[in-house]
C-alpha cells in the first residue's frame, strides 16, 4: 500500500530499508520523545528485530516515510483491544534532517484518514511526552484536539514527566 503525498510516500517497511533505518533512528534526540521499545542505540540488531515485524504487517498499520527513495522515518496505528477495539493509538517518528519542514504533520493527516476509511475505528490518539512541543503541533495541525495531562504518567531516561494526551474522533 503506497500513500503518495507531496513531501513523502508512505508505504510498507522492505527489508532493503535497513541502512537508512538505522542512519535515522540511531539518534538520541528521536529515541528521548518515543517508548523504549524503540530502541537506542539503534544498530544493526535493533533494525533486524524492526524489520522481521513490519515486513510481514497484515493488515498493513506500519508506514515507513519515504523521502527520495530514502525510509527516513515511521508512522503507524494500533489498535487497542478488547473494549478499547475502536481506538487505535497513532506513532511516528522521523529523521532530524527532515524536521520542520511539514513532513510529518502531513503523514499524520493522511494515516489519520486511512486509519478511520479502512479500520472500524472511531478514535485516534497520541500521547504526547510533556517535553516535546513539535509533536503538540503536528496533532494540533492534523486536527487533533487536547484531551488533557496524565501527570507523570511517563518515565524516560530516568526522568518521570507528564504525558499530554490528544484524539482525533470520528
Ligand atoms: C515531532 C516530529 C515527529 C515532528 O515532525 P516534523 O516533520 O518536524 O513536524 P512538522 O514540520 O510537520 O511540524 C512541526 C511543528 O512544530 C514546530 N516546532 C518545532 N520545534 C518546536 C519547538 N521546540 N517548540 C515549539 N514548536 C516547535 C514547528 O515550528 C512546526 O510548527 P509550525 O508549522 O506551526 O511552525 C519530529 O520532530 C520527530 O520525529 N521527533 C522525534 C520523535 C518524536 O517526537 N515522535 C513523536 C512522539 S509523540
């Protein structure tokens, strides 16, 4: 499944994304924003353990960003479960060389309309670390909205921070 829009394409993970994978999630400054199951350092094993599961994704819910060819990031949706099986929490994360430049605010936009045309979902949501205001505006400019603060709901790195929570309903 491609998804192509005007800065990126967003499509399945290959196992020849690996290099460049590694090139951009090797960085400190994107593993401090994401769950530690986003691993850092981010080496060879950490892109092999990645690309076993995202290679075989079906029902597809795991976009690489593509830029020039280049997987230089990743966005996906999950679904919750159980009672909780209409929403789906969105992640994403991309390649410093390519911040600020709207990449990701329309990555999300555009997963965010997948997501509620092909899944029977009615809720998108992100939790955001209280530390990162770059991901508060690409959910505030995707259309989603504050639903409030999970205080010290997250330990990273031996800090324990809010989480500042957003969603997106149908
Ligand atoms: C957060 C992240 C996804 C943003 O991607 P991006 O492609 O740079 O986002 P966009 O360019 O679409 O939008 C970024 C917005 O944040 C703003 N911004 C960037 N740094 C900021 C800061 N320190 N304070 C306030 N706003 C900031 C930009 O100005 C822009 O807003 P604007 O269009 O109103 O000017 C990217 O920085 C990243 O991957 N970070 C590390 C991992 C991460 O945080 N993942 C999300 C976990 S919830």
């Amino acid at each position: 499944m491609n998804i192509v829009l005007k800065k990126c394409v967003l499509r399945e993970w290959r196992w020849e994304d690996k290099d460049s994978l590694i090139k951009n999630a090797d960085n400190i400054k994107v593993a401090r924003m994401v769950k530690d199951r986003f691993p850092y350092p981010y080496d060879e094993t950490a892109a092999d353990n990645w690309l076993k599961i995202a290679t075989h994704d079906f029902p597809q819910t795991n976009f690489a960003i593509v830029i020039k060819d280049q997987a230089v990031g990743g966005i996906s949706f999950e679904s919750q479960g159980d009672i909780f099986r209409r929403s789906a929490e969105i992640g994403y994360w991309l390649g410093e060389d390519y911040w600020n430049k709207g990449v990701m605010t329309e990555a999300v936009k555009a997963i965010t309309a997948f997501a509620f045309q092909n899944f029977d979902l009615c809720r998108l949501y992100a939790g955001v670390f209280a530390t990162n205001p770059a991901s508060v505006r690409v959910l505030e400019k995707s259309g989603y909205i504050f639903e409030g603060r999970l205080r010290k709901s997250i330990t990273k790195f031996g800090q324990t921070i809010d989480q500042l929570l957003f969603a997106k309903v149908l």
